[in-house]
C-alpha cells in the first residue's frame, strides 16, 4: 500500500483525491489534517502546508511541491530530508506564458487608455508603438522565463532574459550576475519577474532597482510585472516608484500577503492591474499524472526528475 498525503490548506483536495485514486486505485490518499498514523506516509503532496505539518511524518519517501515554486516549503519550516520535486509541466508552463504575453500586449497597445477612451466615448487613436520597439526584459532564465521570453519574442517584442548563471536562449540576449543586472536593466522598458522567492532574491525589486529601468524608451516610462512572488518586491518602493513616475505602471499577481488585504493601496491604484495569484494555476487534471508519474519512477528505482536544490532554494 502506497499512502498519499494531501496538505492544501488552502485548495479543495477533492479533485486531487480523485484524480490519484483513478490513476492509482492502489494508492491511499489521506488528507491533512486527517492524515491516520503519520509514519505510514510515503509522500506528501503539498501546497502551503501548515508551520511545522511536515515535521511529524518520520518515513515519507518524498515531498511534491504542487507548484512550480517550492519557497512555501521552506517557510513552512526544516522539511524532513528527502527529495523535494516541484512542477515542471507544460500546463502550467503554457498558463504562465500567457498571462505574460498578454500583459506585455496590453500594455503595448494601451488597453488601459482605450478603455478610458470608451467609457467616454471618444474616437480618437495615436501612433502606437510597434512590439519591435519594446524592450522587454524577463527576470528568471528557468522554465517559465525562458518560455515567457521565447513567446514574446515570436510576438515581435525587443527580448533580453537575466538569470543568475549564464544561459544560451539562442537569439535572445542573456544577462546573468549580480554585474549583468545594471545592463539589462538599462534596457528594459517592460520588466517580467519570474524568479523565485529566495534568500537572494528577497525585495529584489526595490527602488534602487526601479531607478536602474530605461527611461529613453517608447512607453513614456517603465513598468513591472510581476508573477513571481510577492516576497520579490519592496511594496512601499513600488507604491513610492508608481506615485512619482519612476514606473510607468505595475502589473501584479503576487504580493507579500495573500489574500491581498482589502486596505491595500493596490487594489484601487490607477497606475496598477492586479490579478489574484492566477497567472499559472495548478490544474490537477494536467499535474496529477505528472506526480503520479514521478512517484511510478521513485518506486522502479528511477531518478525523480525536477528535484529541488535545497541549499539554493529553488
Ligand atoms: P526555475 O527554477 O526553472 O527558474 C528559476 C530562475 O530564476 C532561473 O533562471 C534561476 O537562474 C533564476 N534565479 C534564481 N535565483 C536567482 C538570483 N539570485 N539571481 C538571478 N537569477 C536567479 O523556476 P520556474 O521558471 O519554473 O519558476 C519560477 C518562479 O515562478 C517560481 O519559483 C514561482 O515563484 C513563480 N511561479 C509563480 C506562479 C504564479 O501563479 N504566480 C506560477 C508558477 C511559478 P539560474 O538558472 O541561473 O540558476
Ligand atoms: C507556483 C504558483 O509556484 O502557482 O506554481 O505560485
């Protein structure tokens, strides 16, 4: 008997539960914090877990970050010392590149304005600039990064990627280090954060960094986006750069607390479009066979793919 633990504070496990279940009618998937004797479990499939929650189980084999990022983890508390497999999979992949490209659109033909236009029912249209003209500059040359940066590129935008290693995305430009920052962020009117929460990347998008932006670009100004995570971004710098033009305009999908808090200044900036954590969703219907297929190559002897670095945090 192979035993599952679900621990999803946060989400309804039911999907997940059943989607196992169908795939592995052998398996028992218990779900915190109903989990039975603890040290029957072999792995943990987690998102968000309670303070403390993995602690207790003395025998698990492995952890299952269901997310791409595993920071959750590591706030959590010391794991037990086993392998920690994030997601990697084209589902999520394909959902994050989307909200990128289409955000990156939006701000190049200048949605906002246009609405604006409509509710005043005014017709009237500028020289809006070409995708060739913007520079985008994508933070993280990972998974979601190096897609993000490749489909941007196909939609015409002027792409660079920074990662902290150096990186071949073949025509797109890469910049890594500490002493890549200041150059790439020199040329980015658009900035795309997709890093992970780190200890080094802790409030990495801070003021000085926003005064490191283009300023010479088509867009009047630079902006952020942002879907990595909220712990990456110095809120009060961002409120501060957003109120005296130093950006241009912010889009968020993460922020240091979520739910973000009804009193936040975010929700009604007029220089902000917010969306609530949704830009990559973990859909159990794509991410189930992908952890049930790791789970069949830990029990044949095989390497689990996408093992964390632990000592790197991500
Ligand atoms: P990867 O591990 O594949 O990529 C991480 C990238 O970040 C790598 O290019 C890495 O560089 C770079 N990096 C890490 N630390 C540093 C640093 N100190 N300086 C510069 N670059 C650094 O992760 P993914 O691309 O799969 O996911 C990235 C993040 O996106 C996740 O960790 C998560 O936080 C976020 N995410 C958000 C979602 C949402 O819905 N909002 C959904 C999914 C993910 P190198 O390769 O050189 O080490
Ligand atoms: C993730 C997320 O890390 O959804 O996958 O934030």
């Amino acid at each position: 008997m192979t035993v599952i633990c679900l621990m999803m504070p946060d989400w309804d496990p039911a999907p997940w539960q059943a989607r196992l279940l169908a795939a592995r009618p052998d398996f028992e998937v218990r779900i915190w914090p109903e989990a039975g004797n603890a040290a029957e479990i072999d792995f943990a499939l987690v998102w968000k877990p309670e303070r403390g929650a993995l602690a207790g189980l003395e025998n698990l084999k492995v952890i299952f970050s269901l997310g791409a990022g595993v920071d959750h983890i590591f706030t959590a508390g010391d794991p037990p010392d086993v392998p920690i497999v994030r997601i990697v999979d084209p589902d999520l992949t394909a959902r994050m590149s989307e909200w990128v490209v289409m955000h990156a659109l939006m701000i190049l033909r200048d949605t906002r304005k246009y609405a604006r236009l409509q509710r005043e029912k005014v017709w009237s249209t500028d020289e809006d600039p070409a995708a060739r003209e913007v520079r985008v500059g994508v933070m993280g040359t990972g998974v979601l990064g190096a897609d993000a940066a490749k489909k941007l590129a196909v939609m015409g935008f002027d792409v660079a990627c920074w990662g902290r290693t150096e990186k071949d995305l073949g025509t797109i430009p890469v910049f890594h280090g500490r002493d890549g920052l200041t150059p790439f962020l020199a040329r980015t009117d658009i900035l795309v954060s997709l890093l992970p929460h780190t200890a080094e990347t802790e409030n990495i998008l801070d003021a000085d960094l926003f005064g490191k932006l283009a300023r010479d670009g088509v867009l009047g100004g630079p902006w952020l986006v942002n879907a990595g995570r909220g712990a990456l971004q110095d809120e009060d710098a961002m409120l501060d750069a957003l109120d005296s033009g130093t950006l241009e305009g912010a889009v968020l999908d993460v922020f240091r607390t979520e739910p973000l808090p009804p009193e936040s200044r975010f929700w009604t900036h007029p220089k902000v479009t917010l969306t609530p954590h949704n830009s990559a969703i973990s859909d159990p219907r794509a991410l189930v066979d992908y952890v049930v297929r790791q789970i069949d190559r830990f029990e044949r002897g095989l390497p689990l793919e996408n093992v964390v670095d632990a000592q790197r945090g991500y």
